[in-house]
C-alpha cells in the first residue's frame, strides 16, 4: 500500500456536553502525500490530538472523509476497518511495548493483522515475516537487540523499536502522536531523523504531532498549525513566519477552544 | 541592620487533634474498648483457666517427647498424599482460575451480564472455606485425598480466581491498544498482549497459592480428606502423643521446605 497520500477533507468533529455542542474541529482539510513528514502543531487543546485519533480510526469524525490514496477509511466496520489499520502505522508518545518480550517478538506483533489463523496466536509466523521483522529492526538500527528484552531498552531504543513494529504492518501512513515528548533531545533528533529516513526511503505518508518546533522546523515537510480547531496554516517550514507560530500559542486560542 | 524575629520552636511538639476530631477518637476508642470487653466475655477468654490448664498442657508436651521415629517409614505416605492433594488441588485450581479471572475482568469481558455471572462464580467459590468444602466433598465421594483434592480445587480457583481479574484490571492495556490499532484481533491480543504480560504474576501467585494449599490439606485430614491431617487426627484421638508429635516435625519440615522454594521462585520471576 506504500506510496498512498493521507487526505483528510473537510473533518468536523464536535461534542455533546451538557445540552450543548462544543466543535473541536472546523472543517479541516489536509494531504500529507508519500514521502511526507506534515507536523501538526497547536497549543493544547487545538484539536491536534482529535484529528490524530479521527485519522487512525479510534474516533470518528462528525462530518468528512478520511482516504488513504482512494480509499474511504471512515467509518469502517468489522473486518473493514481491520484490514484499513493495518494500512496506518501507529507511533505513540510511549512506546506501548511488551516489556516481557524480546525485541523481535514486539516487532513482529506489527504483522499480526496479515495473519488471522490459529498458528498465528501461538506465534508461529511465516519465515518471510521474520525476516521483514529484522529488515525493519536493522532499517531503525537495532537489529543487534533483536533477542533482547524489551524492557530493557532505553526511552530511544524503545521508540525505534514502536517505529520498526509500524514498519512491519507495512504500512501506506504513519501517525505520530507526540513520538520524542517522552525522550531526551539526542534521542528526539535520533528519532526524528529515523522518521524522516523512513519516510523517504519508503515513500511513507508521515502525520505527526509535535511541541517541539524547533524539530518540527528541521525535520517537516511541512508545518500544519492548528488553533482553536481551524487550520491556521499549512506551509513549508521555511514560509512559516516566528509571529504565526506565535500566535498559535497565544492565550486567547486556549480560551476560544475551550 | 534590622533584627529578624523568627518564632522559638516550642519545646516538645505535641500530636493534636482539633477539638471535634478529639471527640470522636476518645468517642471510638471508648467504644472499641467496649466492643473487645462484650468480645473476650463471650468468647470466654480467661488467664485463671488458662493458669489451671498450664499443667495439663505441660504433661501433654511431657508426653509426647521424644517423637516417635520409629513411625517414621510408615508415615512417609501420608506425608506425600499431603503433599500431592496441595500440588493437584492448586494445579487444578489454577486451571479453573484462567477461565473465570478472564470472564470476571472489564478489560476483557466488556458485556456486563457474563461480568456478573463470572463474579457471582469467584465469590461462592471464595466464600466458602475449603474446610467447609472438605466436609461436603467427604460425603459425596467417601473418605480420602480425593475430597481434599476437590476441595482445594474450588477454593483456589475462587482466590485466583478474584486476585487473577484484578491483575488484568491494573494491567497497562496500551501494548494491547497499540496491538489493536496495528491490525491483531482479540485473539490474538489476548496470546501476545495479556499472556506475556500477566503469565510471570500469575504463577507468582499460584507458588503462594501452593505454600497456602499445603498447610490447608493438613487440617482438611482432620474432616477425613486424607494425608497427614488425618494421621494426625487419629494419632491425638488414640493418645498418641508422641506419634502425634512426629507428625507435627513432618509437617514443620514440609511447609519450611515449600515456603522456601517458593519464595526463592517468586522472587526470580520478579
């Protein structure tokens, strides 16, 4: 499925609280195509997180469609929306990893969504899926670590490890839901610069959310900022002005989103 | 340069109470004070009676010294039917537990009807002692180890049971979620999320069992569930202090021996 953009049109999402109905989101349209690294940015509370979890599939939208190439993939159900998420790689702000387990065994949980039959519970997979496992370990640099625990990983191996586990799905889009807040600034940069490697070498549609803008500055394709639920601009890193940023943060967003 | 006034610290600090506080804490202390009082009269707690049945448990110890090491080879197989009615009852015991911790935790079992049913379950189980299932099992199958087996059986598979559903309860789901999302079903969520994660805690869990289990198939000999309970059982009826005795230093050695074993196995599993 590689080398698919990743279109949001039109995307409202809005809440019932109390009688009243609070928009989150206002109409956002938005295309990461292959290859892309788009980061959404927004002070808290902007609908970064929303659009994020309306793009995987854990929340529809209220209105729009979300496609991956031609695709609608919202409003899926059942068996549809299984084989969709396995289109779209997830990275988390932890890693989510099975401390238990070795390295290679989480690797390969990302291959699970090809394989529904009994042998796959007992973990007996395909060769070739053991191999597109340490294909995906060596390409984030930690093949070494394949029979190693994963719970004895530091922060930024852990992360590379949650980075090779969407490889393996094999996947047309990732999602990147804050991947380095958890990380020190080397291990950030080793993060970034490995999303940024696997986003041009595999043609990967890349969304990811950040706070920090300065590697969002270094690293995007291009920079999405989001304020109060509208997207206030969506530019290269380059064309984004410090006062435009600036006003992303400003106080009075916080007020107008909540 | 201005003086600074900083306050003397007083000279012994007192713990107290604000004046409502103080009422209610002399009030509850009265109150249980009052409580152990009606508590000890019922129960018939006496220092006199004990003073006057001093002699008598000084002869019984009298009498059972030195233990009689001649029962020894004959007292070796209730001592393994001790042993084994604890190993089959916690190892069937936990098998049943799987099953009914999964059915009974909302983070598995989101359908709340087979949550209740699956709860209702662990609690009759846990709820009656095993002594109690003992004395029903006895006269369902007769005399024996087996009513000791089954007996244990159900009582772990409750305690495991209701500890099991909790484990999956506080157990980090976000491995799962991030399974979920990647496209694996429940299944197989269930095989590379849950197991992994909960499966070290668990036999944890079934080594204390096991430790419990064997002290517990002592006293269920005393309802005729078997092993060295019974032996014992019969040994103090028919006077026999010193065979009595024997059996006691058997059973010290065994739960000493499983206590260890399991304690150094738990901790290698954490």
């Amino acid at each position: 499925m590689n080398g698919e953009s990743l279109v949001l049109s039109d995307v409202t999402k809005s809440y019932d609280t109390a009688g009243r109905r609070r928009m989150v989101l206002h109409g956002i349209d938005l295309a990461v195509r292959p290859g892309e690294i788009v980061v959404l940015l927004g002070a808290n509370g902007s609908g970064k997180s929303t659009t994020l979890k309306i793009a995987s599939g854990m929340i529809s939208p209220s209105s729009g469609e979300i496609r991956i190439g031609d695709t609608p993939i919202s409003g899926l159900k059942g068996e549809m929306r299984r084989q969709s998420r396995m289109a779209l790689g997830m990275v988390f702000q932890s890693p989510r990893l099975v401390g238990r387990r070795a390295v290679l065994s989480n690797v390969l949980c990302g291959t699970l969504g090809r394989h529904q039959d009994l042998a796959s519970m007992a973990g007996i997979l395909p060769r070739s899926e053991r191999g597109l496992a340490m294909d995906c370990l060596e390409q984030v640099g930690l093949a070494d670590l394949a029979a190693q625990r994963a719970s004895t990983l530091s922060g930024g191996q852990a992360q590379r490890v949650a980075i090779a586990r969407a490889l393996a799905q094999r996947p047309a889009v990732i999602l990147a839901d804050e991947p380095v807040a958890s990380l020190d600034p080397d291990a950030a940069e080793e993060v970034m610069v490995l999303l940024r490697r696997v986003a041009r070498e595999q043609n990967l549609a890349i969304l990811c959310v950040l706070h920090q803008i300065d590697l969002a500055r270094r690293h995007a394709t291009r920079l999405a900022g989001l304020k109060a639920g509208r997207l206030a601009f969506d530019l290269p890193p380059a064309d984004v002005t410090d006062e435009a940023l600036a006003g992303l943060y400003a106080r009075e967003t916080m007020r107008e989103a909540a | 340069m201005p003086r600074t006034m900083t306050a003397a610290p007083p000279e012994r600090a007192r713990f107290a109470f604000p004046r409502s506080g103080r009422f209610l804490f002399w009030g509850g202390m009265a109150v249980l004070a009052l409580l152990l009082v009606q508590a000890a009269r019922e129960t018939q707690v006496s220092p006199a009676n004990l003073l006057s049945g001093a002699g008598r448990i000084v002869d019984i110890v009298r009498r059972a010294c030195p233990p009689d090491w001649h029962q020894l080879p004959r007292e070796w197989k209730p001592a393994r039917e001790t042993f084994n009615i604890a190993l089959v009852g916690t190892a069937l015991g936990a098998l049943l537990a799987c099953p009914l911790a999964l059915l009974s935790s909302r983070t598995i079992v989101r359908h709340a009807p087979v949550r209740m049913a699956a709860r209702c379950v662990v609690g009759l189980l846990r709820a009656v002692p095993d002594l109690v299932w003992a004395l029903i099992f006895v006269t369902a199958v007769g005399l024996g180890p087996f009513p000791g087996v089954l007996s244990l059986t159900l009582h772990t598979a409750g305690m495991l049971g209701r500890l099991g559903a909790e484990m999956i309860e506080d157990m980090d789901v976000m491995p799962m979620e991030a399974m979920e999302l990647a496209g694996a079903n429940r299944l197989q969520i269930f095989a590379h999320g849950v197991v992994p994660m909960l499966a070290p805690s668990m036999f944890g869990l079934v080594l204390y069992r096991f430790d419990e289990n064997l002290r517990s198939s002592l006293v269920l000999g005393f309802v005729g569930a078997g092993g060295l309970g019974f032996q014992l059982y019969t040994a103090i009826s028919l006077f026999q202090y010193r065979t009595a005795s024997l059996l006691l230093l058997m059973t010290l050695v065994m739960v000493i021996a499983v206590e260890g074993l399991s304690s150094v196995m738990r901790r290698h599993l954490s």
